[in-house]
C-alpha cells in the first residue's frame, strides 16, 4: 500500500483529469449562483454588504467558509500528521480567538459601522487620518493572507494536478486569479458570500466522511487511532514538543504565535467586514454562533484527519510528496478512496482558496473605495454609483496584483505570511478596535500611533526575523541580516500596539466631541440608526 | 469633528444621545453587558494561556496517560473546545434574555420620538 503510494507521490496522485472535471463542475455551479446572485446588485450597500440580506446561519456559514482556508485545512491537518500534538495548538488558538468576537466585537461592530472597520474606527475620531490608517491597515493583511493564499495554490497543482513546471503553475495560479475576479466583479458581496458557502458546506461534508472513514477504521475508538499514530510516528506525537518543545527561543515563538492567533481573529478585515451583511446586531450574534460551532467540529474532524494521516501513510512519505506538509491531507483521502475521492478533497481545497481569495478582494476593495476613495479623496461627496465603480476597478487592479505577486512567490517559502497576517491583525486592528468600543477617553492620536505602531513594528521585525533570512528555511537564503529571533512577531507588536493606543491617548491634549462619544455608545449597544436590510 | 463625518450619520441629528446616555435604562443596559463579557472575557484568556503555557513548558505533565492513548494533553485541549462552545451558548443565553429586551426598549423609545418628532427614521 504505501509502495505504491510513495510511487504515486513521486509525481502526482490520481487523475489530473477527473481532478480538474470535479473542479470545473465546482467553478460551473458557483458561477451560475454568482450569476443570479447578482441581478440586483445596485447600490454601495448592495455591493458592499450584500443587501444586509443574510440570516444569522447563512453569514455564519459563510464565515467559516472564510476561515477555514486551505492554510486550516490542509496546514493542520499536515501539521498534525507530522508534529502531531503541536498542530492540534493551532486550532485551538484559531477556535479560542472566536470569543473574542463574539463577545466583545461583532455585535457592538455591526451596530455603529456601514462597511468597513474604518466606518466604527472613525465614528468619533478624526475622519480623513483614522480611515487612511485603518484603511492602510486593511490593506496590508489582505495582501499578506492573499500572497499566502494564492503561493498555496501554485503548491497545490504540482501535487494535483501533476503540473511541476513554473510556467504550469503560474497559468494555474492566474487562472485562479482570473476566476476570483469574475466572481468578485459581478457578484459582489452576495456572490461572494455565496460561494464562500457552498465551499464551506463542501470543505465541512468532506472532512466529515474522511473523518468517519477513518474512525471507522479505528473502531470509533479514539485511542485507538492514537495508538496507531504513535506506532508510525512515534509516542511523541501524542503529547506537545515535537515542533515548539526544542529550544527556548522556539517555546517563546510558539506563545507569540498564541498570542496572535487568539487575538488576531477579531481584527482580520475579511471577518469584520462580514458583520454587515447581515440585517441585525442579533443575526451578527446567531453568526459568529454558527461560524464557531462548524469551525469547532471541523478543527475536531481535522484533529482525527491529522492523525489519520499519520498513522496510515506516515510522516516520510507525506514530506516526500509534492507540497510536502500540505499532502496530507490529500494522500489521506487517496488512500481511503482512491482517486474519486482525492478528486473531491483537491476540488474543494482549490474552492477553498478561489473563496478564501475572493472574501479577501471584496474587502480590500471595499476598504479603498468607501475608505480611502470616498471618504478620504471625496470627503463623503462622491456621486451615485461611483464609489461601486471605483470598487469594481479596485478589484480588477487587486486580482492583477495578487497574481503576479503569487507567481512571484512561487517556490519561496511563505508559509509564515498567514501568521504574520494575524500579527498584524492584533497588533494594528484589535488595540483600536477595543479602545474605541469600550474606552471613551481614547483619541485620534492614540488610534493612528497603535495603528501605525502596531503595523510597522510588526513588519519591521519579521523583516529581521529568521523566516526572513538566516534560517535554513528562510525567504531568502544566502545572506543573514536578522536579529529578531522570533518567528512571530505578536509577543512584542501586540503589547506594543496597545500601549501605544494607550500613550497616544494620554498625551493627547485634544478631547473628541462628548455628543459624538455617546451617540457611538447608545448606537453600539442599542442598535438605534444601525442600517437594516435594504430589500427582501 | 469634521462636516463630511456627518454625511454617513444621517438622521443623526435629531437625538439627544447624552441624555439617553445618563438614562437609567441605557444604564442598566451598559453595566450587564460589561459586567457579563469582560470577565468572561478575563476567565477565558486566563484559561486559554494557562493552557499554552503548559503545552509549552509542562510536557511531563501533559503526557500523563488518562485512559489507553489518551493524555492530559488531549483532555486540556479538548476542553479548550468544550469551553468555547460553553461560553458562546451560555452567553446567547444571557443576551437574549436579559440584553436584547433592554435594548429594544430603549430603540423602541428613541424610534417613536423620531416619529413624533417628523423626522423620518431613514436607516431603519
């Protein structure tokens, strides 16, 4: 079983064909709901914010279809295969953060906001500097995270599709980029909430049969498939260390990376942004209620995958494929059902990433029309339709970007940029997020320091950090200019961008409108003036 | 503040939003809101890096085996899920029983003195 596997592995596993049909089928469907989903996208709202027609189960469905990209599914479930314990710390970190936005964050949003995080940021503060910041902010975790998001889908045809060459691989990855901005371009956010769906639903059946199929190879007996785990991979699986346990400069990176992973969530843009489309701060509620219980079963069923991986294909062969730690999870369905099912699993690790892409164009889209083009540029005085025109050719430039930047990155390793996307999230977005919600005294001085420090200070130092340079799996080899020893920067960038909030604040001289502080007090709590569904 | 801030607050205007602020019902509302989620909030964070800090220093303890393959670890870390899904019914739970009744009354309020006021609620 496992010669033939490896042989399998050597090139590409199953048939590319039937991969791509499955895939094409997917691509077919979601496009004709794109179509329809998009007949009456008119206004900024509609385009924006899908209407704020979604129910509480459908956006939260959809969150979690923003989530759980291919980084979740395949990243932990590879990382559990081949570190065992220490991947399972991922999920938890990634489950864990959801409290933060279900109880301090999404309802309190979706009440005072429109659009963006910069509409809330901004309510009391100084318009034009706060939404430049947050729009800025904005805009460079959604780059980070799609950098990330389309270098996987390079590393990913080589496994599927057996496209090992660079010129394969960067047509695959522009032909992901293209498909993301029809999507995007004529579906707006309804369609994009739409396919973010489907896929979720996809990604969580399919783990769901895997995860079955391999308990029941188990006997329904958890032990016992840990059992078989620790007799490929050794006990050490079963129990944390393999991969954070070895020094004391790693202990620290792994509770760096906790520290940004738990608060990261609730700052990611692509997440925020999907709070309006919902009608009501309680369907917000009902939302982040769903997308916790799916994401938590699905980092449960991913938890057996891992380990299913492990123990019936083992460690050597998984790093031996193409796409290394990624394959597990790939391999793992291959060996429980053949190449049908390997078809199904890459289908929907590729709907993954088209989806997880288009969520994030939306947003970056959305944060440079409404921010930067009407606020900023118009001061709010744009005419009808102009801003959704500017949007639309935002998104247009975005795609473009992202695919020369992901066939740029092909080959590099950039596993570090999700990470570092959260880092940024919790040291740039989070601090100023929770001020202005829930402290009345925080000033505009203090948003823009805690904005601009929490980002800078973060890229800064993963610039001279070992995933950088000076590692044998740095970014760049050869040269060694790092002095950070961290692989995260979040132990330093997040108490920085909080202090930084709470200084600026103290030193500011200039106290923000009284009548304004409470008009966004009442607004959060009550819901009073909160934009409602434009239309059934 | 400046002018274009305005623009995206319409129907803004017309409230008095520190004298709603001051009520006693908009107090109420504040102090069981923050007196639910930020110690949750605290107990939580506590319980998440107690977690990370003895998977990352506490290994011995962490392999201790409960039952066949089954360790400390494993339990702790399954608990993470067990307590998430906990405090999100739990605080569903609390909100709608004793939050969204409080501040309906309160949007109830503010939405029928617009209208007798003439100025037509334009968001909602």
């Amino acid at each position: 079983m496992s010669a033939t596997l490896a042989a399998a592995a050597s090139t590409s596993v199953g048939n590319p064909v039937l991969n791509i049909s499955i895939f094409g089928a997917f691509v077919a469907v979601t496009l004709i709901v794109v179509l329809r989903a998009s007949r009456n996208n008119k206004t900024a709202a509609d385009y924006y914010a899908a209407g704020r027609s979604f129910t509480g189960p459908q956006n939260g469905t959809a969150i979690a279809g923003d989530y759980l990209s291919a980084a979740s599914f395949l990243g932990i479930c590879g990382a559990i295969a081949i570190n065992g314990y220490d991947g399972f710390l991922y999920s938890i970190g990634f489950l864990v953060a959801w409290l933060v936005a279900l109880l301090l964050v999404a309802e309190l949003m979706r009440n005072t906001g429109k659009f963006t995080m910069a509409d809330v940021l901004s309510f009391r503060l100084a318009q034009r500097p706060v939404r430049v910041a947050a729009a800025t902010t904005t805009l460079v975790v959604c780059f980070f995270y799609l950098l990330a998001q389309m270098a996987g889908a390079g590393g990913l045809v080589s496994l599927l599709l057996g496209i090992d060459d660079r010129v394969g691989q960067s047509i695959v990855v522009a032909v992901v980029g293209a498909l993301m901005i029809i999507y995007v371009l004529i579906g707006g956010m309804k369609g994009t909430t739409w396919v973010q769906i489907i896929k979720a639903a996809l990604l969580i059946a399919g783990a769901f049969i895997m995860t079955i199929w391999v308990l029941a190879i188990n006997g329904f007996n958890l032990s016992e498939l840990l059992g078989a785990a620790a007799a490929t991979g050794g006990e050490a699986v079963l129990s944390p260390g393999l991969q954070y346990g070895l020094t004391d400069v790693t202990k620290l990176d792994f509770i760096s990376l906790a520290l940004a992973l738990v608060l990261g969530t609730a700052g990611l843009p692509h997440v925020l942004m999907r709070f309006y489309t919902v009608p009501t701060a309680r369907e917000a509620r009902r939302s982040v209620v769903w997308a916790i219980w799916l994401i938590g079963l699905f980092y449960l069923f991913t938890l057996v995958l891992g380990y299913g991986a492990g123990a019936l294909i083992g460690k050597d062969v998984i790093l031996a494929a193409p796409g290394g730690v990624n394959s597990a999870a790939p391999l793992l369905a291959f060996t429980l059902g053949g190449p049908i099912l390997l078809g199904i699993i890459s289908a929907i690790a590729f709907a993954t990433i088209l989806a997880v892409v288009a969520g994030l164009t939306i947003t970056a889209a959305t944060s440079f029309s409404h921010d930067v083009y009407a606020g900023v540029i118009k001061r709010g005085k744009t005419a009808p339709g102009a801003e959704v025109r500017v949007a639309r050719i935002t998104v247009v430039v975005i795609g473009i970007v992202a695919i020369i930047g992901g066939i740029g990155v092909q080959g590099q390793n950039v596993a570090f940029l999700v990470a570092l996307a959260f880092a940024v999230a919790a040291s740039a977005n989070l601090p100023t997020i929770l001020y202005s919600l829930f402290w009345r005294r925080f000033s505009t001085r203090g948003a823009l320091w805690s904005m601009y420090g929490g980002l800078g200070s973060a890229i800064i130092l993963i610039a001279f950090s070992p995933v950088v340079s000076g590692s044998e799996t740095a970014m760049i080899q050869g040269v060694d200019f790092h002095w950070f020893p961290l692989n995260n920067p979040g132990l330093v960038s997040i108490p920085l961008g909080f202090l930084l909030g709470f200084l600026g604040t103290i030193t500011s001289s200039r106290r923000e409108d009284p009548a304004v502080a409470a008009e966004m007090d009442v607004r959060s709590l009550t819901g009073y003036g909160a934009e409602g569904a434009t239309k059934g | 503040m400046s002018e274009d801030a305005r623009v995206t607050r319409a129907g803004s205007t017309k409230v008095d939003y520190q004298e709603v602020e001051a009520s006693e019902n908009f107090r109420q509302l504040k102090r069981r809101h923050r007196g639910f989620v930020f110690p949750l909030a605290v107990a939580f964070l506590l319980w998440y890096f107690a977690y990370v800090l003895l998977a990352d220093y506490a290994h011995e303890f962490m392999s201790t085996p409960v039952w066949g393959n089954i360790n400390v670890g494993l339990l702790l870390g399954l608990g993470q899920f067990v307590t998430t899904f906990a405090i999100t019914t739990w605080y569903v739970s609390f909100a709608n029983r004793r939050l969204d009744p409080v501040a309906d009354e309160i949007r109830g309020q503010l939405t029928a003195a617009d209208a007798a006021a003439g100025n037509r609620e334009d968001l909602r």
